[in-house]
DNA sequence: ATTTATTATACCTTAAAGGGTATAAATATA
DNA sequence: TATATTTATACCCTTTAAGGTATAATAAAT
C-alpha cells in the first residue's frame, strides 16, 4: 500500500492506545468502518478528509497544512 | 458542497495568491486536475489526502492533525 | 461598453475509497 | 504450552472522487 502521513498514522494510534481503545472501539465511537480505522494506521496515503476528521475530532483535532519541516508534530499542547 | 476546512481553503487560495498563479497554473504545477484545486479553494470536504498534499507540497507543507482550537493557523513560522 | 482573463457549474466516465464479512496473523493472557 | 484478544489481509459490492470537457458567471483590463 502506498503510505504517507506516517505522522497522522502514529498520532492515531497513539491517542487510541492512550484512551484505551481497540480499533472496533475507536471505529464505533467515530462513526467509520472498521477498515477504515486500520487503513489510517497504516498510513494508507488515499483517505478521504472527510472520514479523517470524524475520528480526529475524538481526539480534539482536524486535518490542516502544516510546515513539512518539523518532523515531530504532535508534541504541540495537547 | 458539504464545506469544511475553512483553513485549508484560505490557505491555499492564500498562497496561490501570493504566487500569482491561476488555477490552471497550480493544477499543472500540482499535477492534478483543475476541477481539483477549484474543489479545494471552495472547502469540498471530502477531498483524498494525497491529492491534497500534493498540492500543499508547493508551497512546503502536507496536511497533518492540528488541535481544534486554534482558528487562526497558517501563521507558524512560514 | 467590450473584450480578455479568471473562476464557477454541470454532465459524463473511470478508477478506487469505504464498508462488510471472512480468514489469517500476531499479540497478550492464563 | 494453549487460548483469548487484538490486529492484519483478502474478497466483493456500492458509492463517489477526480479528471475532462463544455458552458456560465465574474472580474480585469483596454
């Protein structure tokens, strides 16, 4: 599979390791499929924006540009 | 058109801008379609990502998870 | 006011995302 | 070790994103 975004992909499953959450878990509470769930953690690089966003608004979060430089993100305040 | 990230949207067009390039200039840049970065300037919400990034590829940066709060992004340190 | 350039809408086709389900692999637990 | 739990892979199906082209609507310029 074409992978990208590897910092989305760790950022995922890192939130949902922390809220103690399966993948099933975390597909029911966003509203997505299960597949889908999986394919983000694995950095699938064709996702839709739309379905992203439902599950990152679990976590406080939304999709948005940011500089390809600094190559740890997340570290921001949450 | 379901509309969401705002963001994205002016940031795009913003940068676009500051290029002084027209549509067509950035989808050819871009390679992508035109139709795509009209899509993108109005918000659609269900863009897929890489097309999305290989547009904000231009201009330095890829879409990332960003905290929900801060409604005033884009101004990081480009 | 009239071109000219730029942006927005509409229709059609193709390729693929996303969901469901089933199975396999890997990880954790007893 | 086995056994349960979680995660990964594979298949089919439906929906739709994305591109192309054409047309319409603005905006800019002369």
């Amino acid at each position: 599979m074409e992978k990208n975004n590897i910092t989305l992909s760790r950022f995922i499953k890192e939130k949902r390791k922390l809220a103690n959450l399966t993948q099933p878990d975390l597909a029911d509470k966003a509203g997505v499929g299960l597949r889908f769930v999986r394919d983000m953690e694995q950095g699938k690089a064709t996702l839709k924006m739309d379905k992203v966003n439902q599950v990152l608004k679990l976590f406080g979060h939304e999709l948005g540009p940011v500089a390809m430089n600094r190559k740890t993100l997340f570290h921001e305040e949450s």
